[in-house]
C-alpha cells in the first residue's frame, strides 16, 4: 500500500503540517502491526502535536537536540517503554506505532546505603514487539541515557 501525501490543511486534532510532515516508508511488520489492528486507510508522518506536546519518530532527522521519540504509555493496562515508529493518522483517530522496549530486571540500579531500587532508572533493551498506542494513552515522554531509560521521578524535576 503506498503512503499518502498529507494535504494542504492541518490535521484537526493532532496539529500535523505539511511542511515537515514528509512521507514514511513503512516497512512488511511495520505493515502487519497495522494490518492486525484493521487499520487498512492511513496516513504516516513523522512529528505531531498533541495537547502542545511534540512528538516525533525516531527517523526524524531536524531535531536531534531533544528526543521527542521516547515514551511511557499505557498498553493493555499497563505502563510501557517505547519509541515511536511513525504517527498513523486514520479517518477517526491518531494514533502512533511502538515499539517497546523490554526492561532487564538484572541491571536494575540500587541505591549504595539504602539498597532501594532506583525507579526511574530503567535498564532496557529492544523488544523487536511493535504496538499501535492513541495518543491519549501516552504517560510522559522520557529519554535515553547508554541502555538506560530516565523517566522524571518527581513533578518538581519534571517543571525544571
């Protein structure tokens, strides 16, 4: 199925533009990801904005100073890691493909005198498992340092 062109207005409910939104090639399990979820008519992009919060895909190439690709989200009732794929755009939604990341419980990181365990430090590595996630279901965006995911552990380190 080719990708479409996205017209010259903007996306009412996801603040897509044409100027940046250029096509995505998906690749076959890219395709199946979609396929199993009965999204046959779409539309991919590489950045959107939802509730004045930039998003983009990890091939977006003009921002490399902030990661805007990684997430925590909700999926099937629970939270996850991933990192945006591209921005699929329906007749009547928006949603974004996944793919997560798998938290390796044996690197987890303790603190030296207390010996709890550091919660927004997250040792992860790819899951090669790609989930179609709403925007809604998007948690907070989060960043990568080495094999580790940093979730901000507080609303006071989160506003700095």
């Amino acid at each position: 199925m080719k990708n479409r062109r996205l017209d010259d207005k903007v996306v009412s409910d996801c603040g897509i533009s044409r100027k940046k939104a250029d096509r995505i090639t998906l690749e076959n399990d890219d395709l199946e990801v979609l396929r199993t979820e009965n999204v046959i008519e779409f539309q991919t992009y590489r950045r959107a904005v939802y509730k004045g919060i930039l998003f983009t895909t990890r091939d977006y190439d003009e921002n490399k100073a902030k990661c805007n690709s990684l997430i925590e989200f909700l999926h099937q009732g629970r939270k996850h890691l991933g990192e945006i794929i591209c921005v699929v755009k329906t007749s009547d939604k928006t949603l974004c493909l996944v793919e997560t990341f798998k938290i390796v419980h044996e690197k987890m990181i303790f603190h030296r005198v207390s010996m709890q365990k550091v919660n927004h430090l997250r040792p992860v590595r790819k899951s090669n498992v790609k989930v179609l996630v709403e925007f809604s279901s998007i948690l907070t965006k989060v960043f990568k340092v080495g094999d580790y995911i940093a979730v901000l552990p507080n609303e006071f380190e989160r506003s700095l």
